[in-house]
C-alpha cells in the first residue's frame, strides 16, 4: 500500500488503519517534504495561527471527535513547552487552539498510529521523495489490478492500493521582483521577516489565509496599512460562542427538483436559514447542519449548473470557513481605521516598480485600471488550487472522470475510491474539485474510516 502524502490527511488515515488492521500491511509514505505529518496547514510554528474551529470538534478520529481536547487537559506537558505564552493557558471545548498545538497533537497521532500498526507486524516505511507516474501493470487491468509507481528518485514500486493524501497546492504568481513576494503566510520566510520596520502591505486574497497574515503581522508590532485586493472583497465572519449543531434543527428538505438549477437551490438555501432563525436559530447553526449536505445537493445539479454555482460559493465559503469573534472584532476595528482596505476586484497583472508593485486591476465598474501601490511587500493568500488536478497529473487515465465521482460519491456508503478498476483512494484536499465539503478535519476523519474499512477487505 502506498499513500502518497504525508500531511494531516495522512494521519488521520494511519490513525483509522491502526484502528482496523489486524493483518500486516507493507505501508510506504511518499512525500518529499520532511515536515512529517504537519503540511501547509499546521507547519508554521507561531501561537498567533489559530484553528478556525474549536478544539473538541478536531479531534483526529471518527469515534473521538473531542479527542484533540481531551488531549489538551489530559497531556499539558506535551504543549506547554512550545511558547511562553502557554504556560499558563486552559482550554474549554469551545476554544481555538494554536494550531502549533494541533501540530504537536498530529505528531503524536502519527507516532502512535506507526507504534500500534508495528506491533501488529506491518512495515511502515517513509520515502523522502515524490510520485512522478503512475501506471497500469501492462496486460493486468482486472479488478483490483496492482499499478506501477514511479517516484523522483527513479524507485518504483508495485502497489496493491494507493491512497491521495496529497493536501492543498497554494496558488503562484509570475512577478518579477520575487524577493518581495511571500506565496504563503506560513513560510519561512515570512516568518522571518520584519514586520514592524514596514509601512505598508498587499495581500492578494481575503480568506483565511489573510486572516492568518493580517494577525502575525499586527502581532509584530506592524503599525502600518494592509492593502487587500480579492475577486468578491469578501471577509470570514465569525463563529458564536457556542459551536454545537443544536437538538431539534431539522435538515434542508428539496422538492425532487429543485437541485435542477444552481439559483433554485441558493434561494431554498436561503430561505432555510431564515427558517431558522425566525425561531431563534442563528445562522452559523443553519450553515453547519448544511455542510453534512451539501455534497449531496452538489451531485444533483448538472455540470452546467456545477458550473454556475461557483460563483456562489465565496458567499458560501465567509459563511462557512469561520474565525473566532474576537479575530473578527479585531480585522473590524482594523477596517474602521482605514488601515485595511479590502478592494473587489480581479489582479490580472503584477508588475514592480522602484518604490513598490503596480497592479492592473479589473472590477465591476470599469473594465480595467492600473494603479500603484507603494508597499514594501506582497503576500499571496489567494486560496489554492483543485486538489483533484493533482491527482490527475500523477494517475492520469487511471482514475474514473469527474463527472462519473462526483456522482458516485453522493452514496452513503462511498468509499471514495476514485477508479473503476484499481485501489486507488483519495482523501482529504486531494477531492477537492469532486466533494463540495471535503478540507476540513471533520471530512477527512470520516473519509480516513471509511477508506481503511476499504482496505482491511483487500488483505
């Protein structure tokens, strides 16, 4: 078996096949990237990078969903060494951790998962290195057919199953003055830098990676202006105080038609969260018990009206993709000072010049202006791309079309295998482009049970 990937995904899948296996397994881990098991999301190592949900709601599997903040009470000494700042923390269920501390927690997931699949004599084995083909064993295309995995290394090995844990993919820019550039608000180099020295700062995009970048920054003593350019100027809003789904809310029922069309099915959307709240059900309830839907919804609309119901989803995803109260209170106080201007409109080109970058802008209003921005730096957090490309570049006509899994995988009982003929699995960002939910911890554990369910059938 192969997962290709070795981020939270993965381990929250080595933590469900420790859970399930009782026959050895040979188990190799491809990733060229040494963070092992933290990826993009949870490697910056800063306090002032929060989760955006609360802790008894991330923990790592299925069965133990509070399990992340049971860990926090049950083992402090694993956590409070990391910064000073947590010496002297205690946390609710309904808190945010920094995600340090999650990392700290996926380390010790991870560990635990390797230690329990070696007691039980499988061979774990990590590859530093990535998959770069991957290929049906010539005149073997049977069901459950083993394939051919080439890796950068020149290694290749034959595998019975093969599980995409790839995570997400950050979007790039082409600009020139590439020294000024931060393509993530979690690299080094970021990290590095000095904030405080700075007057002002570009960010391209207002989701959750803004959110990360407006924070570490003001964190270092940043007294100067933010300068956010974002497609739809669109901010996250925050959670309330309590992140339960409450007893008693009732799913969103569609007539047999009405997730024909892309608009009819926003309007029911709508109108149930009014619904709702006309007796006392706020919003952010309405939103999370949509969310255990909304896959489903997805795989009924036509692509067409997949299609026409992109342009809805940076409305969905401020309402969905959610930031502490006092996170928002903190970017609101920012905005009314005129020290962050969040601008709609599309970047279509980026130049630098001698005291900052030129941006070619396009919005609704005209069709197209320049202008210059004196800022010393530009941070890309401009979301990422489909993790499904990805698989697509690795596996080529392996897998089954997008279309044939994104109808497959509206059953209950999906197994999100992503091929007709061989073990291939996805999981996590990797189905990004096929679920309409499926980057968050709560997904991902789900999906990691049911994939290992899957493969303790093929040994």
């Amino acid at each position: 078996m192969v997962v290709v990937g070795c981020g939270a995904a993965a381990t929250l899948l080595l933590a469900a096949l420790s859970e399930n296996i009782s026959t050895p397994l040979d188990i190799y881990l491809v990733d060229d990237n040494p963070a092992v098991p933290l990826g993009l999301a949870y490697s910056a190592s800063h306090p002032s990078f929060i989760l955006n949900v609360a802790a008894k709601r991330m923990g790592a599997y299925v069965d133990k969903p509070d399990d992340f903040y049971h860990w926090l009470n049950k083992h402090p000494e694993q956590w409070r060494h990391l910064h000073g700042d947590f010496a002297a923390i205690n946390f609710t269920p309904d808190d945010f951790a920094p995600r340090m501390i999650y990392a700290q927690y996926l380390r010790q997931v991870f560990a635990c998962a390797i230690a329990q699949l070696e007691r039980s004599n499988s061979c774990v084995t990590r590859l530093a290195t990535r998959v770069v083909n991957m290929s049906s064993i010539t005149g073997n295309d049977t069901a459950g057919a083993p394939v051919k995995i080439v890796l950068a290394n020149e290694q290749t090995i034959i595998a019975d199953a093969v599980v995409f844990a790839t995570g997400n993919h950050p979007a790039s820019l082409d600009i020139e003055n590439d020294r000024d550039v931060f393509y993530s608000p979690y690299a080094a180099g970021f990290l590095q830098q000095d904030w405080a020295a700075l007057k002002n700062v570009a960010v391209i995009g207002s989701g959750l990676g803004m959110v990360d970048a407006v924070q570490f920054i003001m964190g270092q003593g940043f007294t100067g202006n933010f300068h956010v350019f974002s497609r739809n100027g669109l901010i996250p809003l925050e959670h309330k105080r309590d992140h339960s789904i409450p007893d008693g809310i009732f799913p969103l029922e569609l007539a047999a038609n009405d997730a024909l069309s892309a608009l009819r099915l926003v309007r029911r959307i709508r109108q149930y969260v009014r619904q709702n709240e006309s007796v006392g059900i706020a919003w952010q309830d309405s939103v999370n018990q949509l969310r255990l839907q909304l896959s489903r919804f997805w795989a009924t609309l036509s692509e067409q009206e997949r299609a026409r119901m992109h342009k809805f989803i940076p409305w969905w995803n401020v309402h969905r993709h959610r930031i502490p109260d006092w996170s928002y209170a903190a970017l609101d106080e920012l905005r009314k000072q005129k020290r962050l201007r969040v601008q709609s409109c599309c970047v279509e080109k980026i130049d630098a010049v001698t005291d900052g970058f030129q941006f070619a802008l396009k919005n609704k209003d005209s069709h197209g202006s320049t202008i210059n921005v004196r800022v010393e730096k530009l941070v890309v957090c401009s979301g990422y791309s489909a993790g499904f490309r990805q698989i697509q570049k690795i596996a080529g006509d392996l897998i089954s079309t997008e279309e044939q899994l994104i109808k497959s995988m509206v059953d209950i009982n999906t197994e999100f295998k992503i091929s007709a003929v061989h073990n291939l699995y996805a999981i996590g960002p990797a189905l990004s482009g096929i679920l309409f939910e499926t980057t968050a911890i709560q997904e991902t554990r789900q999906q990691a049970g049911k994939i290992a369910t899957a493969i303790t059938r093929l040994v």
